[in-house]
C-alpha cells in the first residue's frame, strides 16, 4: 500500500497499455535503430501482412451491433491484434535491436493481455451464452482449432463497412506504411547528420514520408466529417470493444 502511488504515476508512463506501446517503440526505435538490409525487408513484409490483416479484421467487424464470427473470426477471436503482432514484429525486426524487440513483447503480452480479458467481459454483457459458446469454439490469438463451421453468410468483409468508410481504419493503414519510411530516415540522419539531405534516396524517403503522413492527416478530417451521416451508427461504435 506504501507503494501504490508510485506504482500508480510510475504506470502512467510505461507502455501498459496498448495505445502507448507502438508510440514507445517508434520512439526508441527513432534512437537506436541500426538499418540491415534483410532485417528491413522482412519487417516491411511482417508490415505488409499484419495491415492487411487488421483491414480485412476491420472490414467485418460490427462493434457490439452483432457478434462477429465470419472470415478471420472464424480463426481467432481477436484477429486485429494479431494483425498487430505482425505489425510490431515487423517494426522490431527494421530497429534490429534483440534486447529491444523481447523487452518490448513483455509489455506488449502485458497490455494486450489486459485490453483481451476486459472485452471479453464486455461481450459477455453483450452477447451473453452466444459469445461464450463462441469462446469455447474458437481460440483468443493463435488458431491452433480448425476454423468455426458457419451457415453461408454475406455478412463477411465489405469496404461499406463502418469502420472503413467513416472510422479510421485507411489513415491507420497509412501510418502503418509512414513507419518503415520515419525509422529509415531517423537512422540515416544519425549514421550521416545532416548530410544525408544530399542523397537523393533520402530525400525521396522524406518526401514520401511527408506525403503519406499528410494523406492519413487530411483523410482523418474527411472521415470524421463524414461521421456525421452516421450518427446512430457512431455512438453504436463507441460502446465498449475497440
């Protein structure tokens, strides 16, 4: 009890929870990254594979309107966190720091961990025995069941779907591709200072990054306008589960 209050402020500024994690590891990653050619490929395809994952996950999914069981749901219950394990697999693999990448799993199993058994939870409040016969068949992360025998249904990924046509799924997706780009950039400007603006690689990379950091800013501002023409449908999304 002595301890509770630092323990308390002290949590505030570690990465307990998962809105916190990727931001931590971008900026140690900023600072410490050390650029290898193969680790930098297969970090962008970990990249590549975990945000088409995460769109297909959003493009199905409709937060506690109905409970989701088709296309990856059907693997695993939390398929956008897996998409996120591949994504921050990929970001540890281009910072190609081994310490780094098993300090950063251990809080990353922490929060993600946390942020899984609070919406479970929450989906039992919603759902009730549907979603616990639905826990029962199909596993929370790793797809170590076959897949969960449905009727056919239509209810599958559409681009219609709320989370891509006014949530922020697309800008998410463009941040997910600024990465790779900002993590070059900061280690070839350590490496070389200021003289890397004269090559012209870097200077592409830069433009590039800017470009698509401007994309995502610009269509955020878009969709949260657009929100508005989905106002029932928007306090729906805000209740409970991500």
């Amino acid at each position: 009890m002595i301890y509770s209050p630092f323990m308390t402020n002290l949590k505030k500024y570690l990465p307990t929870d998962r809105a916190k994690l990727r931001t931590w590891l971008l900026i140690t990653g900023c600072l410490l990254t050390k650029l290898n050619i193969v680790c930098f490929q297969v970090g962008i395809g970990f990249i590549v594979i975990g945000s088409m994952l995460h769109l297909w996950s959003k493009g199905q999914l409709h937060q506690n309107r109905e409970l989701t069981i088709t296309g990856t749901y059907r693997w695993v219950r939390n398929p956008f966190y897996v998409a996120n394990f591949f994504i921050d697999l990929g970001l540890c693999l281009i910072i190609n720091q081994p310490i780094l990448t098993l300090i950063y799993f251990c809080f990353w199993i922490y929060a993600y961990m946390d942020a899984i058994l609070r919406e479970e939870k929450a989906l039992k409040s919603i759902f009730g025995t549907d979603y616990l016969e639905y826990r029962v068949k199909v596993p929370r992360l790793i797809p170590w069941k076959p897949p969960l025998k449905i009727v056919t249904s239509n209810k599958g990924f559409s681009w219609r779907n709320y989370n891509i046509v006014a949530g922020s799924e697309v800008p998410r997706l463009l941040r997910f591709v600024s990465y790779p780009l900002l993590l070059f950039l900061t280690a070839e400007f350590r490496k070389q200072g200021i003289n890397y603006i004269a090559v012209p690689s870097h200077i592409f990379a830069l433009a590039a990054y800017l470009f698509v950091l401007s994309l995502a800013y610009l269509l955020n501002r878009f969709l949260k306008k657009r929100k508005k023409s989905f106002p029932i449908l928007d306090r729906t999304q805000q209740m409970g589960s991500p």
